[in-house]
C-alpha cells in the first residue's frame, strides 16, 4: 500500500467530480479532462446504479492508498430559469424517514429521498467493494458532491455499522444538504467521524433548512413580489417541522478561498437568504451554480486544491 497522498481530500473532490462522468441513465463511466486524471484508480472505476432512470450513481474504484466510493451528486440547472432552480430545490425537501430494522438499519430518521436513492444502490456498493478485498491495508474512502454528500454519510454508515465493511475512514462530503434529524447526527457521530465542506453563498448545504433560514427567508418582503418568490416560501413552510442537522465538523470556504473551522452560522445564513432573494428577483442565478460546483477557479475547488 503506497503512502497516503498529502492532497487526499483534492483526490476525494476530483472523485466526485468525475463520478459525473457516468452517461445519463447507464452504467458507462467515461473519463473526462478535468476531474479524471487528478484520481489515481489503477483501472477504469466500476458503477453502481439503480433508482427511477439509474438516476442514482456511485463509483467505487481502487487508488493505490486504497479504495474511493464516490456518489454522484445533481448538477444545478439553468443559471436564468428560477422555475428550473425551484424543481432542483424541490428534491431536497423531503420529509423524514426511520429505518430500525432490517438491512438498511439506521438511527433515528433520515431524510426519505436521500435514504431511497443510498438504498437503491448500496447492495451494488458494498459488492463491489468487498470484490476489490478491503482490510487494514485497503481502507475505504467514502466521498460525494450535492445530493451524493447525503447519500455518502448515509451510505458509509450502512456500509460500515449494517454491512461489516471493515476500514471505512472518516467520510468527506463536498456541499451536502443535511441527510437527517439530531438522533441520527448522534448515532452517526457516535461510530464514524466526518468532516464536511460548505462553500461562500452556497445554498444546498443550509436544506432541508433549519427554522431560522426559514424565518428569515419567509418573512422577507420581496418575496411576495414574484410568484417564483411565493413557491419558494410555500415551500419553506412546508418543512418547519423536519429539524434536519448537518453531521460532522464543517470547514468552510470563504470568498477568498481560505478553509476556515469558525464561520458564523448566523452571518453564513444571512449571505444566502440576501443572495437568492436577489437572484429571485433578477432571475439570474449564476452566483449560486459557481457557489456550489466543482470546477476548478470555483470556491471548492479553489478550496480545497489550492489555486492554481
């Protein structure tokens, strides 16, 4: 086994990266230009999939440090289409779900459609980890990007406590949306350790959103002035009863880039709420798809690789 890479966490985002490169609706994973080369799988990585149109992914993939799981995230949709940004925003609202017993046990209530979509998969996850021999030498790396960050807390859990799978290693998620309730958070954090990254101005890591966000947002005036404003707040409402809770310590990213442990969780709220009613307003919501992508020059990137 080669020594761990210094960058490991850059590798981890260069994998969730390219697990976008799975083709729509199939197995095929194609490497890219950007994201791929910067992952050193010792072969092609192999494909879970499962979900209403496979719409649900994951790549599971040998490196010389060991194994990688990366779940496949959402990309944001239009930049100048608020309609297209409500329906994205819709799938993460969802209302929590239990799960005791049974082969997908887990502690207190997650959120059902991110349970659904690690459920739909994880079988042919921990197959294909189990086919490439993990043990004290092989540790398991479980990352994901988006709705695939949720999906990955999710998933290693049910990997390492249901399943057995020996070595998995303190789980990191890029830009996740909160995954459960504070019963799950503690069983979770009580077993496994991970470590989350938000970004400046993203709004995916604040939903299902906390009352406050939704105090904030829904009694903002300017709201009221457009009906997309009007859906949104509807749909605020609707989860004032769900007290979702990121799990594990966050690193935020700020407008320069730097990774710091101490954001202001008030003043990080605060930036959001002002900027999507501002791009409610001018229908124009660029600022939010860079906030929340991958790509190199962006704040995760930029983050959590260093500038260059």
């Amino acid at each position: 086994m080669s020594t761990m890479p210094s960058n490991l966490n850059c590798v981890l985002l260069n994998a969730c990266g390219a697990a976008y490169n799975v083709q729509p609706g199939t197995n095929v994973y194609s490497p890219d230009t950007i994201y791929s080369p910067n992952v050193p799988y010792n072969a092609p990585p192999q494909v879970a999939y499962g979900g209403e149109g496979f719409i649900n992914v994951a790549t599971v993939g040998q490196c010389p440090f060991g194994i990688v799981v990366a779940f496949r995230g959402t990309l944001p949709p239009s930049a100048t289409d608020p309609d297209s940004w409500l329906d994205w925003l819709q799938n993460f609202f969802a209302i929590p779900a239990s799960s005791p017993s049974g082969p997908n046990q887990v502690p207190g209530q997650v959120h059902s459609g991110f349970f659904n979509a690690t459920t739909s998969i994880i079988q042919q996850v921990h197959n294909l980890v189990l086919a490439l021999d993990p043990a004290g030498d092989a540790p398991v790396f479980v990352t994901g990007h988006s709705k695939g960050g949720a999906m990955a807390t999710i998933g290693a859990y049910l990997l390492s406590q249901d399943r057995g799978v020996p070595n998995v290693q303190p789980v990191i998620t890029i830009a996740s949306p909160r995954p459960g309730g504070v019963n799950f958070q503690t069983g979770f954090e009580a077993v496994m350790s991970q470590t989350r990254y938000e970004n400046d101005r993203d709004l995916v890591p604040l939903v299902p959103p906390p009352l406050d966000f939704i105090g904030r947002m829904t009694h903002n005036p300017l709201l009221s002035l457009t009906p997309e404003g009007q859906r949104l707040s509807h749909m605020l409402q609707s989860a004032q009863d769900w007290n979702y809770v990121p799990v594990g310590n966050m690193l935020f990213i700020t407008s320069n880039f730097t990774v710091i442990s101490n954001e202001d969780p008030t003043a990080q709220k605060l930036d959001v709420v002002a900027e999507f009613v501002e791009d409610l307003l001018t229908k124009n919501f660029s600022s939010f798809g860079d906030a929340h992508s991958l790509l190199p020059g962006k704040g995760y990137n930029s983050g959590i690789c260093g500038i260059g």
